[in-house]
C-alpha cells in the first residue's frame, strides 16, 4: 500500500515538473521575427498622345512597347519592406490610392498579394488578389486620368 502511495505521488510530482518545464520553456521562447516582403511600385500614365517615354522607364521598356500607348510617364515610385498582412498604402493621382496587403507565400515560392485601388471618393475600383513570381512583375490596368491611363508595375523582390 505504501509503495502504490509513493508510486502515485512520484508520478504527480513528475507530470507537476513536466508541466512547470513546459511553462517555463513556452514563455521563454521568443516569437519568430515578422516576415519582411521586398516590393517596388512604379505607377506610369500611359497616353496615345504624341510625347517622349519617360527615361527612367528605360527597365520596363519591352513590356511597355507590348501596349497601344504612345507615351509614357512615370508618375510615383515606392520601394519598401511589407510585413506580411500588414498594408501599404500608395498614394495616386485623382486623389487615387492603392493599398498592397503581400498575404503569404505559395509552396513555389510565389507571394500572394492582395491590391485595393480607391477612387478619389474611396469606392474600391479594384479589389482582387494577385500571385508574384520571386523576382517577377504584376502589371495591373488601372483607370483613366485626364486622357491618360494609370498602369501599375508591382516587382516582387524575392
């Protein structure tokens, strides 16, 4: 009898000390570093109007002669480290922004990104989710200033 007494308080004072090392060993571990995602925006009004391309459009010359557009204009460029589902925000012509949520990675390695582009009184004229190759590009037709079109290069640094 004496001995299944001592068996049974052994045995809860080892779960007691498992659990206690378990404690100690969860509020001691630090969280894992935010992941940092590496994106370019150029935002570029493309008019049929005669005029020169911009010069420091020079990098996305090929994908620009694919379009019916005459002249280009590079109107913003931001380059910056996104947490992951934290949001950035672009401002745009026309009192225009576009917000960048990068939601995650792919098992190929491709980050999913979410874009919202708010017209000037804030209704969402764009609202979809797109996927970027490590070191690609996502090209999104954005709307109509003046006589021009807003096309927005997004370049995932990977």
């Amino acid at each position: 009898m004496r001995s299944s007494r001592l068996a049974h308080l052994h045995a809860a004072g080892a779960g007691l000390f498992a659990a206690a090392v378990a404690s100690a060993s969860v509020s001691s571990a630090k969280p894992p570093p935010p992941v940092l995602v590496h994106i370019d925006v150029k935002v570029v009004s493309a008019s049929r109007a005669k005029g020169p391309t911009d010069p420091r459009l020079a990098s996305l010359q090929a994908r620009l002669s694919q379009f019916a557009f005459t002249s280009y204009r590079l109107v913003s460029e931001k380059s910056s480290l996104i947490k992951l589902h934290s949001e950035e925000v672009l401002p745009l012509p026309g009192h225009r922004s576009l917000e960048i949520v990068p939601r995650g990675f792919e098992r190929s390695g491709r980050l999913r990104v979410h874009l919202h582009l708010y017209s000037g009184t804030h209704q969402k004229l764009i609202d979809a989710d797109y996927v970027v190759a490590p070191g690609g590009d996502l090209l999104v037709g954005g709307p109509k200033t003046g006589n021009a079109t807003l096309l927005i290069f997004i370049h995932h640094g990977g």
